[in-house]
C-alpha cells in the first residue's frame, strides 16, 4: 500500500489572518489524500507589539531563537523530526530566516521538494539592487516549486528565468466573509447616526482612509488633497480610521479642519459602519490586502503608481475597480471630484469592486493552493 504523501509548510509566526486559510487547506489537501502539517513559531520581540498572532491546536509549535543584527531581526525556526520525511516542505522566502538555509540544500541530496512562498522581492525595499535583494535573487530559482503571492509575482519569477509551469499563482485574501457580514448588518440609523456625530451633511460625499499610520502611507498627502477637494466640493469630509506612529502628526494636521476627523482604530461593525458611510477610499500611498475591504464594500479606492505597494496592488485594475492616479496633488484631486460628480462612472467603478471582491478570497486562495502541492507532487517526484 502506498504511503500517504506528507506536505509541511512552515511559517516563522502565525498570524492571525491566516487561520482560516490553513483551516480551508488542510481539509482541502485531506480530500486529496495528502497530510498537511503546519509548524509555526512565534513573533520576534519588534514584532510582538502587533499582536496579531493566531492559534491554530493541531499546528506544531516551535520556539524560534532570534539575533538583532544590523537593525533586523535574523531567526532560526527548529524543525520537528517527526516531519523529516514529508515530500514537500514549503518555507517562506524570507533573507533572515537562516533555518531556511538548510532546506534549500537538503534538496540536492534528501528524496524531498522544497518550495517557496513569498513576494520574490522586497517591494518596499529602498535598496532594490543592495546586497539584500540581489542575494533574494540570487536564490529565487533553488526551489523546486513557487507558491507566488500575485500575478506581480509570477511575472517577476518568469522574467528571471523561473519555469511558469512550477509557479502556483494564490491571489494572496483574507478571510473577508466575516467582513462581509459586518457590512450588511450596518443600519441605516447607524449610519445616520455616525453623520450627526461626526456633523456630516446628509448626502455629502465622504473620503476614508484605513489603515496603519505611518510615513509609507503618505498622510500629508492625503490632508494635501482633501484640502483641494473641500474647495471644490464644500461639503466634502475626511475620515481616518486606524493608528500608528504618524497619528499625532495627524492630529495636528486635523485641528484646524473640523470637517477631517481621525476615530482611531475600528474593528468589526464599528469598522464596517465608516465603509459604509465612506463614498471614496484616499490611499494615495502603499496598497496591501486592505484594498479587499474597500472591494467588499464596494467603495472604489484612488492610489498612485508610484507608490511603494505590495504585491496585491495587482488586484486593483484602473479605471475599473478603482483608480491609479497621477502622484500629482491637482491632478489626482481632479480624479476624486470627477469620480464623487460623475454618478454614472462611480456607480460603475463600485459595481466592479463589489464584483472583484468575490474573485479574491481565503477560500480560492486555499483551492489554489492545494491543486499547487498536488501538481507539484505529480510533476517533480
């Protein structure tokens, strides 16, 4: 009788977010008669003020040992030797996890497949071609197969000379059904009720951020345009949902304009509340996961191609399901005026994002995931 494949796929912290995907992939990978592991440690001590890690009770949990160096935090992620003999092992591309290391060489002489699952470069990096992103590159094709997070990625991995027909594509989600949820359960005397606490017109358009505070989102950016907005469209209003070592410049930017309001950290039906009473998402600066919030609720988001953005930048089609703006301040106002006048643009933009909102998911990412480490079983071993 032939043994049951055994896959392991290792993740230097679990995060939050990912439950529910490694919950949808185990089941998925069962299905198909493959056993999954997950091994996981936890947070380094910069990382541990985010706290968003999760629990998952069938998941191995090790205890990584971390270095500061050099202002990283470099680790090394133990490997349960029970999992020794698993056809496939997926770790995260990441430089400083040196555990890493000895996985991409057990491949030249250990009967299993390696694969990678990350970004295939820094999209923040301020080095694009410093020492950190040439030796990631120098790596990329040492794995037998590439869980890549987007498209972005996957064109990135060809055009250095990775096989196509080794990459899994995720369409990297969140679980945005409780969201979902979220949205549809705000009233319209909730809402109602948010306009006379925040002294908003009934009707009057609205702008939201959401989202850390920090330099990279650009929130002087952000003050700089509503400014030009609010002497277009003199009832329009600013809300900033989130926190983050920017807030106080925030703050300070936000007293003199009564009509610009910063309401801190939301989470759940307070969080869904403001989308809801949100006409245009202002995030002018880097673009992650957060951009599936802004489809969920079907508010069209206005960005910049310039910008720093992570890979889910890919999802956001311009001129569709929202907008990749000029970085000029005049200019890009001029997109969110045109955009809050034309009904008949806007309702065709947030259309699009309702709709683009059901493509990506925790769920497809987990299908396409699972058919991944099936081909990959078939194709390399």
């Amino acid at each position: 009788m032939r043994k049951k494949r055994q896959v392991t796929v290792l993740q230097h912290r679990l995060v939050h977010y990912r439950v529910a995907f490694f919950e949808h992939l185990r089941d998925l990978l069962s299905e198909r008669g493959i056993e999954f592991h997950l091994v996981h440690g936890q947070a380094s001590p910069s990382e541990a003020a985010k706290k968003d890690e999760g629990m998952i009770e069938w998941a191995d949990r090790v205890v990584n040992r971390f270095w500061r160096v050099g202002g990283k935090d470099l680790l090394w992620q133990p490997f349960p030797k029970l999992l020794g003999n698993s056809d496939l092992i997926v770790v995260m591309q990441e430089n400083r996890i040196l555990s890493n290391y000895p996985f991409l060489l057990r491949r030249k002489y250990k009967n299993s497949c390696i694969a990678y699952w990350g970004h295939g470069r820094n999209h923040q990096s301020t080095a694009p071609v410093g020492l950190r992103e040439r030796w990631k590159k120098t790596l990329l094709c040492s794995v037998d197969w590439w869980f890549a997070y987007t498209k972005c990625t996957v064109d990135y991995l060809v055009a250095q000379g990775f096989p196509e027909n080794r990459i899994t594509c995720l369409n990297n989600a969140i679980d945005t059904s409780q969201f979902q949820q979220d949205l549809q359960a705000v009233s319209e005397s909730t809402i109602n009720s948010l306009r006379q606490e925040l002294r908003l017109d009934k009707g009057s358009p609205v702008g939201l951020y959401c989202g850390s505070l920090y330099p990279e989102k650009r929130l002087d950016f952000i003050v700089a345009v509503a400014d030009i907005v609010r002497q277009r469209l003199e009832n329009f209003s600013m809300i900033v949902i989130g926190d983050g070592p920017s807030a106080i410049d925030l703050q300070v930017s936000f007293a003199n304009r009564p009509w610009a309001h910063w309401v801190g950290p939301k989470k759940g039906i307070e969080k869904a509340a403001y989308f809801r009473l949100a006409d245009v998402v202002l995030n002018p600066g880097l673009v992650g996961l957060h951009v599936l919030d802004a489809f969920c609720a079907g508010v069209p988001m206005i960005t910049t191609a310039t910008a720093m953005h992570s890979p889910e930048i890919a999802y956001l089609e311009d001129g569709v399901n929202g907008i990749i703006a000029s970085d000029d301040l005049g200019e890009y106002a001029n997109v969110v005026v045109r955009l809050l006048r034309d009904q008949t643009y806007y309702r065709k933009v947030s259309e699009a994002a309702l709709s683009t909102s059901k493509l990506y998911t925790v769920e497809e990412m987990a299908n396409r995931f699972a058919d991944g480490v099936y081909r990959c079983l078939q194709v390399v071993k």
